[in-house]
C-alpha cells in the first residue's frame, strides 16, 4: 500500500474548502496560472509578460525562475495586494544544488549512496528555500537507457532500482519531516513518464512500449518518489503510444490519482499544453487546455492557455467547474503545506549570503566528487598520483570554471567554482605545468549553440592557435613532466536537454591529443567530464588509467585532486552500460534474451554484430552497469543463501563475505543481482534487486547481508499502461552478489509457488 500525502489533513481541508467558495471561477483559474517573468537563464523559449499586474488581480498562483531573494519578496508583496490575499509559491529548478553545485545527478547516481543522495538534496532545500523557493522542479527520475538523450545528464541512470532509491531519497532530503518547515522544499517528481525512453535519444521525441515494460522500468521511480511523500509531479513532454502525456488521462487521472492515490500537484512542463497543439491533438489553445485538465494537469506553465480560455469553456459548458475546483483545491492545499497561508514569507527571512555555500556543504560537495567519480581503468598502480614532481595538466577542462558545474545549474555561479587547476595546486609538493591541449569543439557553429547561456565569459571558446599547434604545447609540456592528466569530454550544454547527439566520441583534436599524449610514453591518466556515458574504447585502451568525472559542480578542483593523489579513494559505480560504440543503443545490461544468443565470437545466425569486434563489448557494451574500480582490491566469497526454498511470504536471505586485500581503504557496491527461471514469457537476464555500499580498512572483511523480499522477483503482468498487477513465478532463480552487472558469483534460490499481487495503490 502506498503512503498518500495529505490524506489526513481534515482541518486543512476545511480551510481550502470555505476559501474555494470565497473564489470566483476568474480567481481559481487564477490560481492555476505558472508563470516566469524570466530573467538569466531561461529554461523556455517564451516567457510571460505582465506578471505583476497579474499577480495583483489573483491571476497567477506560482512563479518560477526568479534568482533574486528580494525580487520574490516583492512578487510576494503584489500577491499580498489582491483581493483573496492567497500566496504565491515559487519555484525553481534545483536538479543539482542551488549555490553549493553537486555533481550531475547521474554522476550522483553512480554514488549508489542513499545517504549521499538524501544530504545533497537537504543542502540544495536549505540554501532553494533561504532564497524564497517552496517548489523545486526535481528529482529528475526517467530512467534512461540511451546516451544520445542528452537528459541523460539529470537522469539516475538506466535502472529501475538505482533510480527508485534515488527518487525516495532525494524526496526526502528535499522535503525533510515537515513540508511547512522554512528550510523544506516541495519535490516534484518528473517526467511523467517515460519521458527518458525518447525515440533514438532525440529529445521530445516519443516513447513507444509495452505496458510491461512501463510498469517494470518506467513507473517504478515515481512509485517509490510518491511513496516518499514527494508532493508534485511534472507531466512530460513526449506521448507514451502515440498519446501526449499532457492529456493522458488514463495515466494522470486514472492511474495516478484514481489507482495509486496521488494526491498531490501535477504540474505542465515548460508550455507543455500548448504543445498539445503541435502533437497535433488539439487544434487551438482552448482545446489544449481542456484536454489538459481533463487529464488531471494542475499548473499550466508558461502557456496561459488556462487563463485564457477556461473561462469562456465552463460558460458555454464544454468544461465541468468541477475539474477546476478540483485542480485549484491540489494547488491550494500544496500552499497550505507549505505553511504559506500561515506565513507568505516564511521562506524570506533569512540572509541567503549567511545561508549558502557553508563551508560544510562545500566539504559535502568535495566528498560528493570522489563518491561520484568512476574509476574506469587503472594500469601499473599509475593511481593514486604521487604527491612530489611535475604533473602536465592538459586539456580544455583543466584550467576551466565556466563548465564545471555541468548543466542545470541555473543559480550556480561558476565564479564559485574550485578548478581542476586550483585543486591541483592546492598540493604545495607538486608542481602544475598547464597545457590547452585541444578545444572542446573546434566548430564555430556549434560552439555558438553550446554558449547559449552565456552572457559574459563564454563557457565555449575555440583557442586562434591551430590544432596542431595546441597539440604541440601539450607534448612538450608532457615530456617535461613526470605524468600527464589530460582533462577531455564534453562542453557543459553538450549535454542536457535539448543536446541530444548521434556521435559520442570525443571531439576529433581531444582524440588526437590522446594519442600524442601517449606516443610521448609518459604515463596518462584520462579524467572525463561529460553528462553522458561517451564511446571512447580507443581512449580508454590507451590510457593507464581513467576516471570518468562527469561534471562535478562547485567543488570539482578539490575533489578530483582528492581522489587523483589518493587522499581518498574513487568509490563512484557505472549507473549505465557504458557503449562500446553508438550503433549499439540504447543497451542496458538486463535485455530479454533471444533465441539465438551470442557466444562470445560473431557467428552466422546468432545474435551481434558484423562490425563490433569479438568478446563481451560486442553485445553488452564495453563496460557493465555497476563497474568501478578503487584503490582498495575487494574479494568477494561465495553466495551463502539461508534457505534455498523461499517460503511464502518470506525473504530471501543472501550473503557474502567482503575482503579488501589492498593496501588502502576504500569502499565498496555491493550488487545483488536475480535472473529468472523459466516463466511464461521471456524476462530480463539479469536484474539489480539490491545494494550496499561497504567501506573496508585494508585487511579487514566483513560479512554483507541481504534481505530480499520476494516480491523484489516479480514482475508485470499489465494487460495496459495502467494496470498494476505483478506475479512472482515460480522456479529456480539465480541470485548473484558481486562487483557489477556481469558477475558470475552466484548461487540458486527455488520460488516453489506462483504468487499474484496488485503493486500498490488504493
Ligand atoms: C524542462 C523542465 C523544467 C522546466 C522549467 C523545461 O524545459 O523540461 O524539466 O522544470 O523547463 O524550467
């Protein structure tokens, strides 16, 4: 059974119940009016006019995207002049930090630290709510099985489970025990749904499956976010089968509201009603709105399409007034739980400068850096660096701070920024020899795209030396030095939304100043910031040792300088498949199986490719789901299962003993893993029931338990997207406990009978 918010708010009930009647229909349509007068960093390509005359006539209820504590203060001001006197709530859009910039959320996601992911998430509410945010517009939760989709970089990543932990989590970090608390913020979950299943990567494009695979990948997330507490929700922009999640009311009103319970807010995404029209199922901005609302959408954002066309809709009795009732009653009871009735200004009282960027969030965001960062591969103990000698810092990225922070961070300032070249630095025994090396991009268009949030410094520039000339610099400064880290991946926009991509290499010259790097024979470490797995098997082959970084925010310098000279150990795992080339996507680790599966070398009529050399990468990528290295050396025992028949109703109790037999402390993912046995139809290989993230001193074991409901077995049984029946078949399972998705460590656990259940819901 779901936990429902709200459900036992009588007294609250009563109070939006007379306010509601005290409203006149112009007033509550007001009410569902969000709007942004815009300002530095827009997130649309429209923004609204007028917005303090409307905030004065009652015809606005949230703001969003203001960066300014006293600009808020005065919005709220205006509301405080209209007739009902009804607070405005403001929002913003919190993905990642507000000052204090964590790392990406997916690169949050390979921490596989619930801990983590809960603290960042309080850090971003204290420092959102101190400068007058109530709403923040995350957690992101798609699940995202492509790398092309450059949302990629806001997503927890390609499984169901990571991102369920991720999503309950980060509800409860935003929202803390008591919504009304100044220093809590509502979560809204989004993008329902499946919005990170856009067709070939291509943002906005739709998603087509089966119900299936919508109730096992898709839907779980926003489960669990619910289950949390979360109290909003963002409709996405894409149509799941053909229809537009905007008007599902099947999946909003049926499925959310009716099935599962939710009783908080949806909110449009970004002129999302309006785009009704551009799916061509609405032919004008009246129609849009009503289907809208018929869905079960609350907020319209940006569009005004509520505003302006409700009303005349409910005279000539195209719209029932009781979906708006109903729609205005969810905003204001979110604003009751926010306490803003009590006080419209309770999230205003403070000195933002006093509140943000502490020192312990900064510690929290350095820490966030080495729990984040992947170790890929390392050679001939090259990491951790030595703290003595020269170290040729090459690379774009490492003498930069307009990039750091990664996308998404809308009130991040990148004058905060740590960078890799101060973090360095900060080591006073070592000595930092700097190097461009190459350019991010070398194509003037494209770095003109890739600017489109910078006003002053541009976050792309394209150096007037050649390419070879950048590339000579870079040799001479390696070969006058003990070890080369060449910083190289992505611009910060090249990632995020709208920046989907069909080519996932590295820019052409950070290719070849990989190669020169290594052809000078020193060794090369490879640190790689991008907001997506990238295709780089010839880097990663030529390199010693590589770390994949993504985009750490405010405190990457530190942090990576951190791990790279071992004052801490990398503990960051793959939350996605890493490709072994782009012609392979969308992969993940747990596919269903086919008839003719691959056996390790191309052959006629089984399943691969012509093109992709032989062993493991050809169909499952270059590196699993779950991998990750560290400068610990983690021996796993043997899979112990308490008792190989499942009773009823019991738990599956698994374990293994963990050794580190390195000579450093370290931590360790622990992966649970179960493949099914033979069902009535085909079902993922493998796939991730649990975790536990495990910090050993050298020499030290220590047994890892697990305690594995059975219902962690089932599956979908859905006959429709909204159908929520789950069956756990019976047979032998596997259950496997290692490093990553692809371990063979395992042991077996019988299901002797079939057991039916309903996953949730009233
Ligand atoms: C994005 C949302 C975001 C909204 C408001 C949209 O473009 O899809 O995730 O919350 O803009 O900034």
């Amino acid at each position: 059974m779901l936990k429902v918010p709200f459900s036992a708010m009588t007294v609250e009930s009563a109070f939006v119940d007379s306010l509601l009647q005290a409203m006149t229909l112009a007033e509550k349509i007001g009410q569902l009016n969000l709007a942004t007068p815009g300002g530095e960093t827009l997130t649309g390509s429209t923004v609204n006019t007028g917005v303090r005359e409307k905030v004065r006539t009652g015809r606005i209820g949230s703001i969003f995207g203001i960066k300014s504590l006293e600009v808020i203060r005065t919005f709220q001001d205006d509301a405080m002049q209209s007739r009902l006197k009804i607070p405005l709530m403001f929002a913003e859009d919190v993905i990642h930090g507000q000052k204090t910039i964590f790392p990406l959320p997916l690169a949050l996601a390979a921490s596989w630290d619930p801990a983590l992911w809960e603290q960042t998430a309080r850090v971003a509410a204290i420092e959102a709510s101190a400068m007058g945010i109530d709403q923040v517009y995350a957690p992101v939760v798609d699940v995202c099985r492509d790398p092309r989709w450059g949302r990629m970089a806001e997503s927890p990543g390609e499984d169901t489970v990571l991102a369920s932990r991720y999503a309950e989590a980060v509800v409860r970090g935003f929202q803390g025990a008591d919504l009304s608390a100044p220093d809590a913020t509502m979560a809204c979950l989004k993008h329902f749904a499946a919005y990170g299943a856009a067709q070939a990567g291509r943002d906005y494009a739709g998603a087509d499956m089966s119900p299936a695979t919508f109730q096992d990948v898709y839907l779980p997330p926003f489960l669990a976010g619910i289950a949390a507490g979360a109290g909003s929700m963002m409709a996405a922009f894409n149509t799941l089968n053909g229809v537009p999640m905007h008007m599902h009311q099947g999946l909003i009103a049926g499925l959310l509201r009716g099935r599962i319970g939710f009783e908080g807010l949806v909110v449009s995404d970004y002129t999302g009603v309006n785009e009704l029209i551009e799916h061509n199922v609405a032919a004008d901005r009246a129609e849009a709105a009503r289907r809208a609302l018929a869905a079960g959408v609350d907020f319209d954002m940006v569009g005004e399409s509520y505003l302006d066309t409700l009303e005349a809709a409910v005279t000539s009795g195209l719209v029932d007034v009781g979906l708006i009732d109903a729609a205005c009653r969810r905003v204001l009871l979110a604003k009751v739980r926010l306490g803003l009735f009590e006080d419209p200004y309770r999230r205003m009282r403070k000195d933002p400068a006093a509140v943000v960027l502490g020192a312990d969030f900064r510690a929290l965001a350095r820490r966030a850096v080495a729990e984040t960062s992947v170790l890929l591969k390392n050679e001939n103990g090259v990491l951790p660096l030595a703290r003595t000698g020269t170290v040729a810092l090459v690379g774009a990225l490492g003498d930069d701070r307009m990039n750091l922070n990664g996308t998404w961070a809308v009130s991040g300032r990148p004058a905060d920024v740590v960078t890799i070249r101060q973090g360095m630095e900060a080591i006073n025994s070592v000595t930092v020899k700097v190097a461009r090396g190459a350019n991010l991009v070398d194509d003037a268009d494209l770095a003109n795209r890739l600017n489109v949030h910078d006003w002053g410094t541009l976050s792309v520039t394209i150096d007037e030396r050649s390419p070879d000339e950048l590339i000579a610099e870079a040799v001479a400064t390696a070969e006058g030095s003990d070890v080369v880290v060449a910083v190289v991946g992505e611009a910060r926009e090249y990632s995020g939304e709208s920046s989907s991509r069909t080519d996932l290499k590295l820019s052409l010259n950070q290719r070849r100043l990989v190669a020169a790097l290594k052809a000078t024979g020193k060794p090369l470490v490879l640190v790689v910031m991008a907001g997506r797995t990238l295709v780089m098997p010839d880097e990663i082959e030529a390199a010693d040792a590589v770390l994949l970084a993504w985009f750490g925010g405010t405190e990457t310098g530190h942090g990576l300088a951190d791990v790279l000279f071992g004052a801490t150990s990398p503990s960051g795992r793959l939350p996605v498949t890493l490709p072994h080339t782009e012609g392979q996507l969308p992969l993940v680790y747990g596919d269903l199986p086919t008839g003719r599966p691959f056996n390790g070398a191309f052959k006629k009529f089984l399943t691969g490719y012509l093109d992709v050399p032989v062993g493991r990468s050809h169909v499952d990528g270059l590196l699993p789901f779950g991998h990750g290295l560290t400068y610990g050396r983690f021996r796993y025992g043997p899979v112990r299962i308490a008792s190989h028949v499942a009773a009823v109703g019991q738990p599956i109790e698994a374990s293994v003993m963990l050794s580190n037999e390195g000579e450093r402390e370290a931590s360790e993912v622990v992966q649970l893993y179960v493949s099914p046995p033979p069902g009535p139809v085909s079902r993922p290989r493998r796939r991730l029931a649990d975790f536990q993230k495990v910090h050993l001193k050298p020499g030290e074991s220590r047994e890892v338990r697990f305690v594995v409901p059975v219902s962690a077995l089932s599956r979908s049984n859905a006959q429709t997207l909204d159908d929520l029946a789950r069956v756990v078949d019976h047979g032998t399972y596997g259950v496997f406990i290692g490093p990553d998705a692809w371990t063979g460590n395992g042991a077996t656990v019988e299901v002797p009978v079939e057991t039916a259940s309903y996953g949730g819901g009233k």
